[in-house]
C-alpha cells in the first residue's frame, strides 16, 4: 500500500494519507518518518493515552500481586478477564513492562 504525505515549509510530515490527495506527495521517506508522524498525531489527540498505558501496566501488577499474594485466584476472574491478563503477559515478556513484581513470570 502506497502512502502519501504532505509537508510543512520546513518539509517536516504534517499529514498522510492512503490516497493521492492535493498537496500530497508519495511518501519516499523511510518508514521512521511516517511512523514518528502517526506517534506524534495520536498523542496530540489523546494527551491521556501515554497515562492510560501506564495505568494498565500498574493494574497487571496489581492483579498479579493480589494473585500472588492469594488475596484472589486467577480463576476467579471473569475468562474474557483470564484472556486478556494472559495476553499481556505474553506480550510483556517481549520485555515491554515496568518490572514491578521483577522479573518472576510465574504468578499464574
């Protein structure tokens, strides 16, 4: 899929676009360019969503403590609640997490 995007005076990306819109460009910059455009555009729109990802990460550990400590059972938790939990914590073992509770991944 081609990509198209429209410069600032500075030739800095301010927009992109899938279709060839005026005053659009194709995109021949690398792919780092358009990425750090759409970070940045999402950002402005959502000044919460860089907290809102750090809350969750605080409510894993959270979870993961209470778990741990057998305040709850994970079972207990509702399965589409399971599902996610387990999601993440696949996905965090990319490495992509806080490190709260160290490094210990077998809390479930």
């Amino acid at each position: 899929m081609s990509h198209y995007v429209k410069r600032n005076s500075q030739g800095i990306v301010v927009a992109v676009s899938v279709e060839p819109l005026e005053g659009f460009e194709l995109a021949t910059a690398g792919a780092e360019e358009l990425a750090r455009h759409m970070a940045e555009s999402t950002s402005a729109q959502n000044p919460f969503e860089e907290s809102d990802r750090d809350v969750v990460r605080v409510l894993d550990d959270l979870i993961n403590l209470l778990v741990e400590k057998n305040t709850i059972r994970f079972t207990d938790l509702p399965l589409a609640a399971q599902r996610k939990l387990l999601e993440r914590k696949g996905l965090r073992r990319g490495g992509s997490h806080l490190g709260l509770l160290g490094e210990d991944s077998s809390l479930f």
